[in-house]
C-alpha cells in the first residue's frame, strides 16, 4: 500500500512480466495499491478482480455515491452472478474505506485532484 505525490512508487501488475516500476507522479497526484487479486480469491473467483477495483476507487475518490455504484454493478451482471460481484465489490469498497480512515488518523485529509489506482 503507498500514498504520497512526487514519489517513487514500484507496483506489481500482476502481469507474467512481473514489476513495473512508476517513477515520479506529477505533483498533486496521489497513488494507492489494493490486492484486488488476493480479494477477488478470497471470495473463490479471480475473475472478480475488476469489481474489487471498482468498489475500492469508489471508496478512494468519493466521487459517486456507494449506493449507486453499487446498483451500478448489480445492474451490469447477469442474475447468476450477481450476489458474486456485489461481494467483491463491498470487499473492494470496505478495503478502500479502511484505508481512507487509516490516513485521516494519521493526518492525511487531503484528497488529490487525481488517483492512480495500481494492483497486485
């Protein structure tokens, strides 16, 4: 997990070519990792990874309301795999709330005008 603007940050993509390293963000722009690939297992189904990211942007920027995104996915999956991909995504979006909270305790209130989100 890192936060900060300016800095380096190395993030696995989870790609067979292993790191990809990310040098300097412009300044004002803020990065933040989630294991949306361990998240997604743990719910058995890798291929969720997706909506674990959704849920955690969605917890990360503030920008839409939980409720709507989260109607957003329910209506964006056939019935049969509804229940699935609403589980990923409350995981994604309580993953990105602990975080938002951990870094308010610390001090860090701001919100940057733009996220970079990466995976593992």
């Amino acid at each position: 997990m890192a936060a900060g603007g300016g800095g380096r940050v190395s993030a696995l993509r989870g790609e067979a070519s292993g790191w990809t390293a990310v040098d300097r963000y412009p300044n004002g722009v803020r990065a933040y990792g989630v294991p949306a690939t361990r998240l997604a297992e743990e719910l058995g189904r890798k291929v969720v990874l997706n909506i674990v990211m959704v849920g955690f942007f969605g917890a990360v920027t503030g920008l839409l309301e939980a409720d709507a995104l989260r109607k957003a996915v329910a209506d964006s999956v056939p019935p049969a795999i509804q229940k699935l991909n609403l589980q990923a995504y409350d995981k994604g979006f309580e993953y990105g709330s602990r975080l938002m909270e951990r870094l308010a305790e610390n001090g860090d209130r701001g919100w940057c005008r733009q996220v970079g989100v990466y995976w593992a």
